[in-house]
C-alpha cells in the first residue's frame, strides 16, 4: 500500500488543477514529492514511478480519492494509449476506485495491473476528514490541521511550509490506513478490500451460524428484492416549517437487525396467492389500508413502467416489503392483502457475532470512539 495526495488550485467553479503530488510508504520504501506542469507531466510520472513492474499489484490510497484524486489520475492516463483503466462502479454508477492495466494484458487475466483506491470508502467512513481519521489511527503522525491558514493562503509549489504539509498528508494517511488494517486483521482475519462493504461481506459470510446454507435467491426473486425490498433509509417531512428542527439517528440499526432478526436461508419457494400456512419468512406482494393513519411508510412501487419511492399514510400501493414489515404494519393496524410471495426453508441470526462485536467495541483500547472501537 503506498498513499498518495494530490495539491491543488482552490476548489471552486470548474475543474481544480493538480499543483503538487506526494506519495508514501514505508512497505516498499517508496516516496515522492514533485511540482506538477501540466496532465502530460503527471501521466509521465505515473507512468515512471507509480505504473511500474516492481509496483504491480500495489494499491494507491487517497482520502476522498473517487471524488477528486482518482479522476486526475484518469485524465492523466488518457493522454496517451497504452494503458486500460477499468473503474469500480456501484449499481448507481458511484466510482469506489480504479484498476489499471497496460494495453498489451486485455486479454491476460493474470495481469496484476495497480489499484487507485479511496481510503475514505475502503474504511466505509464516509464525511471523516483526513485530519479526525490521522488523529484517531496515528495520532503520531497526525495531519498539519492548523499549520496554515487555507482561508488566507493558497498553495505554493515554492512555499516549504506547504511543501511539508503536503508530504505530511502522505505520511498521516499511510499510518492511519495501516493501522486501521492492522486491526481487521487482527480481529476479523481480513485485509482491507476496495470498500468496507466488499471486505464486511467475506466476514460475514466466514461468520455465519454453522449448519446453515444461504442459497443464492431466484433471477426473479432477486430482482425484486433489489428493485422494490431493498430501501434504504429516509427522511419524512410533515409540512412546510421555518425554524430549529433535530434529525435522529438509530445508531447501530444493521447490527440489532442482524442481531435480533430472523434472516433469510435454506431454499426459497415461490408461490401465488395468499401466504403459505407455514411460511414464517418471506418477501411479500401487497396492498394495504389503515383509515386514519398518520405514520408514513416508505416503499417502492412501480409506476408508468419505472420504480419510483413514496410516502404512503392510509393506502399501501402494489409492492413488495419483508415479513418483518408485514407484522409491523398489522401491529400498527393495517389491513394488508398478500397476492404473492417468495418463502423461505430456514433462518438464521447473527446473535453471537453481533454481540461479540459490539463487546469488543465498549471494552476495547479507546473506547467506541477509538481506533478499534471505529472499525
């Protein structure tokens, strides 16, 4: 892993240039500090010192990369052929980092090619600023947070006090991200990944309950579950206000889910109509009313051939939602009717692990706050 931190012109309207580039590591001895001329004297330094034979298979790190850093790099590398860059997209096409490889390996799939990655996603600590995160992981190497009044000052490639607050960044970033893996791997056995999400997954799945088999779901199925099931959270506003308003957060809502929920395993059985006699976990097609309701609840629904999300408040349009939902929504004395399912064989929970986790992170070195307590 080598960390690398681009400075700039001041963000503002428009595109910001690349003044500066430092890059660090103490893994493969590797540091870098040099002026940038333009986008072909920075594709000939990555090419020269980063995209190299002896750095093949490396990760480059920066902080908040996939919204600034790693579209320098690909501006830079599309100077000119010869190297391919295939960029890690979610489903809504949010960039979580680049993969580079030379021309000549499209067709090799042994070819290691360097990574461009963004430490901010590989953490999944999105908003946390370079200075909290270097603080929290290395405080020994911490950012230069108030060396330099940025509100007065702009960047100065000839400036040394900038200069060393560049190479800083590198150095504080390196540290952090070290530490930070040197903690997943010692307590969860697992390097870091392109996003927290991708390296969560494969601990999850090395941490399920033994004797329990979670099937892949139904082409069909899985659509649904991904178009309408999968929902994400929100906000509700009741009416136009002018003044002070608070925003509250369930903390912690995927680990008591995880924790005290039944999910989803075993075969999975498709079925018209009402609900199976025996179905006790599923994904359901309903509708529903409630007169006189006034807690709104969010779905997903099809509408002129697209999904589009609403706030119902007394009649539940055609959707899908989770059998948890639908005894949630009886409590709150909802009249639902079920005109298809997807059931499911077993269940499981993740009592021991979410319990063990959250243990650690009250009793561990610095507290939930700390550097263990945060990842």
């Amino acid at each position: 892993m080598i960390a690398y931190d681009f400075e700039t012109t001041n963000i503002g309207a428009g595109t910001p240039r690349p003044l500066y580039l430092t890059a660090f590591s103490t893994e493969v001895e590797f540091h870098i500090a040099t002026k940038i001329k333009d986008m072909q004297h920075l594709r000939n330094i990555l090419v020269n010192s980063f995209l190299t034979d002896a750095l093949a298979g490396c990760r480059f790190v920066a902080w908040n990369a996939n919204q600034f850093d790693a579209y320098f790099i690909a501006a830079a590398l599309l100077q000119q052929d010869g190297f391919i860059i295939r960029p890690y997209l979610t489903a809504s096409r949010q960039l979580r980092g680049l993969r580079i490889i030379r021309s000549q390996d499209l067709d090799n799939k042994e070819a290691q090619g360097w990574e461009f990655l963004d430490g901010m996603a590989m953490l999944g600590l999105a908003g946390m600023s370079l200075s909290k995160f270097s603080k929290t992981f290395a405080p020994e190497h911490a950012k230069m947070t108030d060396a330099i009044d940025w509100s007065s000052e702009s960047f100065d490639v000839n400036n040394a006090l900038h200069r060393s607050y560049a190479a800083r960044d590198s150095e504080a970033l390196f540290y952090a991200m070290q530490r930070a893996q040197a903690i997943l791997i010692e307590y969860f056995d697992q390097a870091l990944a392109p996003t927290m999400g991708n390296a969560c997954i494969k601990i999850f799945r090395r941490h399920l309950p033994e004797k329990i088999t979670v099937r892949a779901l139904p082409e069909k199925a899985l659509a649904i579950v991904r178009d309408q099931v999968m929902r994400g959270g929100f906000c509700f506003c009741v009416g136009r206000y002018e003044g002070p308003i608070w925003k509250y957060d369930i903390n912690q809502a995927y680990a008591a889910a995880m924790r005290d929920a039944k999910l989803p395993a075993g075969d999975c059985y498709h079925r018209l109509g009402a609900l199976h006699p025996y179905a006790r976990i599923y994904i359901a097609r309903v509708t529903g009313k409630h007169p006189g309701n006034r807690i709104p609840f969010y779905v997903k629904t099809e509408t002129g051939g697209r999904t589009k999300a609403v706030f119902v408040m007394d009649q539940i349009p055609d959707t899908w939602i989770t059998s948890i939902e639908v005894e949630q929504l009886k409590r709150e004395g909802w009249k639902l009717t079920i005109t298809e399912s997807y059931f499911f064989t077993d269940s499981f929970s993740m009592t021991e692990y979410v319990n063990r986790l959250e243990h650690l992170r009250t009793t561990c070195l610095g507290g939930p706050s700390g550097a263990i307590g945060t990842m």
